[in-house]
C-alpha cells in the first residue's frame, strides 16, 4: 500500500474553506487600502531566471531559493521567495520611464528552500508595497502608516512598530567612532545579538552605549541622542522623531537601532510591525536601493511586505459560522437569485436525500422565504 501518496512535504500545507475564505478577505482588505492610497498592482511571475532575482538588491540570498535549469533556455530559474526584488526589476525595466515616485503594490505566495529557525514554513504569503524614486522622511512617514493602516482593515488589533537603523555602524564607524573595516561586521554582528561582551572582544567598545537606547520609542530615542553627541546620527534622529510623530495613535512605538537580523538590503531606517495573538513579526519595511536597467544605476525606494498568515489562521479560528441557504429541489430559481443579491449563500440540493444540516446550511427556502433549519 503507497502510505505516503497523499502527504505534502515539509512546511507546505492546504489551505481549507474557513481558512482559505479569511485569506481572500484579508488580502481583499488590504489590496483596497493600497489602491485607495494610489498604489497600483501588478503581478510578477512566481519564477524567473535566478540572476534577475538574486543581483537586482543588495542582500537577497540565492540559497533559500528552489533552483533548476529551464529546458527551453538552460539558464538556472529560480522560484521567488520575496516579491519585493521582482517589483526593483518591474520598476527598473517595463516601468522605467513612468513618473516618479512610482507606487506599486502586490500580493502572491512565495516559497523558500527551508523555514526560519523553528518555523518550518517554507511557503507565504507575501503583499506589499513599494514607493520608487524616494527614500525621503515623508514617503518613510507615509509608506509605515499605509501598512498599519492595511492590516488593521485586515483585522489585526494591538499593532506595535520597531524602528531600527540598518546603516548605524557604518554611519558611526565613517567618523564618529571609527573602526578598521576588517572590524565593521563583527561590530556589527555583536550589536544584533546583545552581545556586551562580545562586543567588546571585536574591537566595539565605544558602541556598547548603544546597548541601552532600546525599548518604549520615546526613551530609547532620547538616550540615542544623548549618546550621538558628535552629531552623526542627528539627522536620522529627527527622521525618526518626525516618522513616529505621524503614526504614534496607531500603534505603540519601540526603538532598537542597532538590530540587523531581516534588514541585511535596507538602507538608513527599518521596521518591524507585529500584533496581538499573533505570533513573531507580521511584517517588514524600510529604505533600499535598487539597480536601474543602466549599468551601474541606482534609485532609492523604501517599501513594505507584510506576512499574514498567523493572522488568517487566527482570524479563520474566531469566525462564527456563516448564515447558509438550502435551496431544495425544484426550488424558485427567482427568489433564490433575489435573496443572493442581498447578501445570502446557498447550496442547491442535487439529490432529493441532500441534509440541510449535514451541508452546513442555516436556513431553508420555503415560499420564496428563508427559514431557519
């Protein structure tokens, strides 16, 4: 007997009814908020030639991709794990003349070789979207209060944002603490990890203050500008400050500056949303550059991706079940079509022995009415 014919492979599973209904929903929610914000959507294909996808940003990881050799060319494919680099090459290629700056937004599965630490997911969904042409405060201020906006049309309550700035050690390093460049990624890494004494062992020692400008955003940014006396991150600092002045009723605001871990393509600023009774992060966003169809050309963008599928479950999981309508044989076609055109789901008996009860309906129709099984 063939056991395993039906089993899926790791990290990859079906998506049932309820589940699969509070999918639509919440990207349906999202995708009118984008769009109201005039965000335009288009839609990359799920695989592409690895190159295109793994040089178009800075940071992109070619080994959590599935690869293989298209028969028809013999160059490596790739299918996408993040749709926000084929969104760089749309916007660098059949979009390359459009005004600047340019909204896209989109929404797709994307998949990865193996899951993230004990998440053994390996397949998403992934919707975003990305301002091209300006990493400037104010389209910073407004792509992070689009995203809150989305997710909470989507259902998410109890949102909170992690600022962070990706470029810190380098901006600090250039001058103002300078460092042998040979020390620069280990510095950094140490600051990523919290690591004090670490930090110290690879050449650090004047950034450990920076260990303590994290928490409540109000805090930790006044501790960040008393550690920055020389004056080097003054400007990301007001960046911050005018950023979190824009979105502060929407959710609560914290600041960590020196975390790197899922910002390894962001530029000057980052940030990290989450939710209630969801866990780990429900999204990312921040500045980046991405390479123009030119040689050596480069336009800054800043943008989001937001991860909802902790949200669907948890939505799926607390919604009551819906009011249904059994249509029994030789049923009146026109009162049907009426009672859908204001907002009834039917199911059609197609057996005289079909069980209301059993196909989930609530209701009956009878008389051109709906009554209650």
């Amino acid at each position: 007997m063939d056991t395993d014919r039906d089993l899926l492979p790791e990290g990859l599973e079906d998506r049932l009814p309820a589940s699969a209904a509070a999918a639509a929903r919440v990207t349906r929610a999202i995708m009118d908020v984008l769009d109201s914000h005039g965000y335009d959507r288009v839609q990359p294909p799920t695989i592409e030639f690895e190159k295109s996808m793994a040089s178009r940003m800075a940071g992109v990881q070619p080994r959590r991709m599935f690869r293989f050799v298209d028969p028809a060319s013999l160059r490596m494919m790739a299918l996408r794990s993040d749709m926000t680099v084929q969104i760089g090459r749309i916007a660098a290629t059949g979009l390359g003349g459009a005004s600047r700056p340019l909204r896209l937004c989109y929404a797709g599965q994307v998949i990865t070789i193996k899951g993230d630490g004990l998440d053994p997911t390996r397949e998403r969904l992934q919707l975003g979207a990305e301002l091209i042409g300006s990493d400037a405060v104010s389209a910073a201020g407004e792509v992070l209060a689009v995203a809150l906006e989305a997710l909470r049309a989507a259902g998410a309550t109890g949102l909170s944002v992690d600022f962070t700035l990706p470029d810190l050690v380098d901006t600090l390093a250039a001058k103002a603490l300078p460092l042998d460049a040979d020390k620069v990624e280990a510095v950094r890494r140490e600051l990523d990890a919290k690591d004090a004494g670490g930090l110290v062992a690879a050449g650090g020692e004047a950034y450990l203050p920076l260990l303590t400008a994290i928490g409540p955003f109000d805090a930790a940014i006044e501790r960040l500008a008393a550690i920055d006396a020389g004056g080097a991150l003054a400007s990301r600092i007001a960046a911050l400050r005018e950023i979190a002045g824009r979105v502060k009723s929407l959710a609560r605001l914290t600041l960590d500056p020196s975390e790197r871990h899922g910002f390894e393509y962001q530029s000057w600023f980052g940030f990290t949303i989450y939710a209630a009774d969801v866990s780990g992060a429900l999204g990312r966003g921040g500045s980046y550059t991405i390479l123009g169809a030119d040689a050596g050309a480069q336009e800054p963008a800043i943008g989001f991706s937001l991860y909802p599928d902790e949200l669907i479950d948890a939505l799926a999981a607390a919604d009551a079940p819906r009011d249904t309508l059994f249509l029994p044989l030789g049923h009146d076609a026109e009162a049907a079509a009426r009672l859908r055109a204001v907002g009834w789901r039917t199911v059609a008996a197609v057996c005289a022995d079909c069980d209301p009860a059993a196909l989930g309906c609530t209701h009956r129709l009878e008389n051109g009415e709906a009554v209650r099984v």
